[in-house]
C-alpha cells in the first residue's frame, strides 16, 4: 500500500510541476498575442485594405548579429493596399523622416526587405521609408505597403525565448 501511496505522490508532484511549466511557457505566447492583437485592432486609413498579418517573437530581433540584446522582442505587421497617397499614409500612421512618434515603422512596396534570424527561425522586416513621400493619390490603382510594430516584453524565461517558442 505504501508503495501505491508513493506512486501517486510522485505522479501528482509530477503533474503539479508540468502544469506550472505549460504555464510559464504559455505566458510569452500570450502577452505576444494580446501585443498583435492590439496593433491589428488599430484602425485602418480610408480606402486601405489588409492582404495580409502576422506576428511573432524571440530575441534576435534586429541590433546587428547580437540580434536585441537577449531582449525578449514582439513584431506585428500587416501588409495592406491603399488608395491614399504615401503622404496621407505617412501622417495617418504619424511616421516622420523615419521616425515614428507612435511606434509604427511604415515601407512602401519594394522599399522593405524581409531579414532572418540567425537560426532562420524568425523573420521580421527592414526597409526605408521615403523622407518625401508622394502626395499623389492612387485612387483606382492602389499601393502595397507595410506596416510593422516591434515592442521589447519582460518574459519569465528571459533570453532562452527562442529555446522554447
């Protein structure tokens, strides 16, 4: 009988610290998706039109080959079409000679360019944003650009992120 006891001491320990461990790894995933949900939840320009959205995270998110510095790092972005000039998209997303006061890094078809990890695990965009964008509109010939956020996050599991997303 003490023997039965003992298994189901062990089993119910073992069980406690899996569900504890399941908890600690779920915790980046959802603070990552509550961040990408609230960039996608911001509203869209006029005439604008998703294609496509995505996210992820670790810590090798841009900063040379060091990637952020073992900073657990978010990214968000949405491709989207727009009818509005690069001028009106600019101001509506308040990026200025490629600073964004909101956070937003915005680049037009042809001007992005997808970068990888060192691992090739995650990928994320770099690219320029024109310091005299156009002010024509696109009415009936919509453009394509890119809108990306990227946000530092505390995680529990620190710079081996990568390890277990």
């Amino acid at each position: 009988m003490f023997k039965r006891f003992r298994w189901w001491m062990v089993a119910l320990v073992l069980s406690i610290i899996a569900f504890f461990f399941y908890d600690l790894l779920s915790e980046d995933k959802q603070t990552v998706e509550e961040f990408a949900n609230g960039f996608f939840s911001y509203t869209l320009p006029t005439k604008t039109k998703i294609i496509e959205k995505g996210y992820d995270y670790g810590v090798s998110y841009g900063g040379g080959p060091w990637g952020s510095g073992g900073h657990p790092t978010a990214v968000a972005y949405m491709k989207l079409s727009s009818e509005l000039s690069e001028k009106e998209l600019m101001d509506y997303y308040e990026v200025d000679n490629n600073k964004s006061l909101k956070g937003f890094e915005i680049y037009f078809k042809g001007d992005e360019e997808i970068k990888k990890t060192f691992d090739g695990k995650h990928s994320w965009y770099e690219g320029t944003t024109p310091s005299n964008p156009s002010e024509e509109s696109n009415k009936g010939e919509p453009i394509e650009f890119l809108v990306q956020k990227r946000t530092v996050f505390d995680s529990p599991l620190g710079e081996f992120v990568d390890v277990f997303h």
